[in-house]
C-alpha cells in the first residue's frame, strides 16, 4: 500500500528578520506567518483529503511550536500526534496518522 508523506519547516518571523540574515530563499517557501503555522494549518487540512486512512504526515516544527501545532490536529480525524525530539531534547517533528 503506497502512502504520502509531507514534510515542512517554515521560518516563524517577520521579512524584516530574515532579510538581515541575507537568505535569499523564495518567500513563499520560508514564510509562515508570525506563529509559524501559516503553511501548517493548511498542511494539515490538505494531508487529511490527499492521505489514505493509516497514512502518515510527519511536520518539522521550530522550537516553540509544540503546542500550537498539537492543537490543529483534530482528534475526530487523526489519531494522537506523537512528538519526536530532536537529539538535544527540542520537540522536532510531529507526526500523526489519519484515521
């Protein structure tokens, strides 16, 4: 059974920031709001429609979007997000399966 996965991390700040750090990367690839979720809310609602039941979708997350990111999952349609640390301890990655 062949199943998609999806993986993303956009940058959580403002133009401003990341134009001093001189990167010149397309925006719509690294911006993602001021919170960070402006690519993953969506992510998440396409995942479910693109996803067979048992599929997985896996999210890098920054440092201080744990909690945020749990709470766009809905319970009625994945099951428990698991949090996957990086190697210092940092939430990393959230993945969940759809139901």
């Amino acid at each position: 059974m062949r199943r998609c996965r999806a993986v993303t991390r956009p940058f959580a700040g403002d133009r401003v920031r990341l134009a001093r750090l001189r990167l010149s990367l397309c925006g719509v690839a690294v911006f993602a709001g001021e919170h960070g979720l402006d690519v993953i809310r969506p992510l998440i609602e396409q995942a479910h429609v693109a996803l067979k039941p048992g599929g997985w979708l896996a999210v890098e997350i920054g440092y201080s979007m744990r909690d945020a990111v749990l709470a766009l999952f809905d319970p009625t349609m994945w099951d428990e997000p698991m949090v996957v640390p990086d190697l210092q301890g940092i939430p990393r990655v959230i993945a969940a399966r759809k139901r």
